[in-house]
C-alpha cells in the first residue's frame, strides 16, 4: 500500500475519500497522529500529517521513529512525502515542486535508527541513493501526465531547526552542494530504508532560503501562506496520478 506523509500546508489530504482512522501504539512512543486511510481514484492510500493535523509539532520534536514504525505495521511498502523548503538554487523561487535525488543530513539529537540497543545486532544499511529511483520516477511519470512542472533532482540539505538558518547558514549549504534546505527530510528517509520502504519526496519551495533573492534581508514566513495553498493543489494533482499508476 502506498503512504503520503504530509507535512507544512498539507495537515489533510483533500482528496482522500476517508473510510476510518486508526491509533497505532509503537515500541518508540506516539506518532505524529492517527493514520487516515481512505481512498483517491478508487484505490486504498493511508496518510499521515507529519506535524500533527493540527500542525503542533515542530520538526525536531517529530517522532520519526513511530511515524515510520506505524506505517511499516500497516503493510505499507511505498511512502512519498511531501515537505516545504527554502531555495537555494537560483532556479528554485516560491511556488516550484522539486523532486530531490540526494541529501545532507546536518540534524543532530534526533533518535535516527532502529538499529540501536544491546540486543540488536550491528546493522549496516546502503544509502547511495537515499530516495527510490524507480518510485521518483513514478512521481515523475505521473507529473508530466498531469502536465505540472515537477523539477528532477537536486540536493535536500536536512537542518536541525525549528529556528531559520543565517546567510552565512546558506552559504555553506551551497558549498555544501545543497540546493534546498529543509528541517524533515532526516531521520525520515534513513528510517524508511531501515524498514524496507520505498521512499520519495515531493518537496514544495515555500521561500527563498535566508540570503536569496526575498530573503535577502529578512525570510517572510507571513507570506508563504498563499504559496503553499496553491502549491499544494498541484502536489494534491500530482498524488492523485501517482496513486493510480500505483495501482495498489
């Protein structure tokens, strides 16, 4: 079954034809909220807010552990996520859908392995390719069948937050060869390959990241508000394509 995680401007997926929410309790705590099943364009999609559906949960607080841990107990095999970030590439304005193709992870303190305990065994997981070539290109697929722009790779750099980052910040990122910075991206996807779980991301450019273009003096998060929304609709599109060339 296929999963879409929600994130910034996504607390509920308008186009799921809900049929029941589910509490799952977890060896690792609460998640992030109920799991939501339902169904988009006649097949079975179970979603999950991220932040909490009434986005109170700030992203180093997030219990990734459970989120993932939940929906692997669910039978879920693939995930595609949905996350705002700021841009840094030239090219990555408000309002552009990237799908990214690698990552760095700079988040720190965040519980980000299953692996870990005396009684488990030392576990080693290959993360080349962080993100599932073969579903990316399903989301690919089913952007241009929607006729939506939907970028093809760039570099995800995963920030500890919830703070902003300075200019100084963004300008090692760039170094760095990140080409968008986000707060949600890790441990998420590392805990998805522990639990054998395809996963994909749909990221959402909600700002210029600090130092970029707006953001040159000062990061307007009043203004993203409108940005996200109509964003969001294109993504909301994109999922619904996604889903039936899921066939699940």
């Amino acid at each position: 079954m296929l999963a879409i995680i929600g994130g910034t401007g996504m607390t509920q997926l308008a186009n799921l034809e809900i049929t029941h929410r589910q509490v799952i309790r977890t060896p690792y705590g609460e998640p992030s909220g109920a799991l939501t099943f339902g169904r988009i364009k006649d097949h079975n999609v179970v979603f999950l807010a991220r932040h909490g559906y009434g986005h109170t949960i700030p992203p180093h607080e997030i219990n990734y552990r459970a989120n993932i841990w939940a929906l692997a107990s669910q039978h879920v095999s693939r995930i595609v996520a949905v996350a705002s970030v700021g841009g840094i590439r030239s090219d990555l304005g408000p309002g552009k859908l990237i799908l990214p193709n690698q990552l760095i992870d700079y988040t720190y303190g965040r519980k980000f392995t299953f692996f870990e305990g005396g009684e488990k065994p030392v576990t080693h997981i290959d993360f080349t390719e962080p993100y599932c070539p073969k579903l990316r290109k399903r989301v690919l697929k089913a952007a241009k069948l929607a006729k939506i722009e939907l970028l093809d790779g760039g570099v995800y750099a995963a920030t500890q937050g919830p703070r902003l980052e300075t200019a100084a910040e963004i300008n090692r990122l760039e170094r760095d060869g990140g080409d968008m910075v986000g707060m949600t991206g890790m441990p998420e996807a590392a805990l998805a390959r522990e639990q054998g779980i395809s996963y994909a991301s749909i990221a959402v450019v909600a700002n210029h990241a600090a130092g970029r273009g707006d953001s040159k003096q000062h990061v307007d998060i009043n203004s993203v508000g409108p940005i996200l929304d109509d964003a969001m609709m294109r993504v909301r599109t994109i999922l619904e394509y996604v889903v039936e060339a899921d066939g699940d």
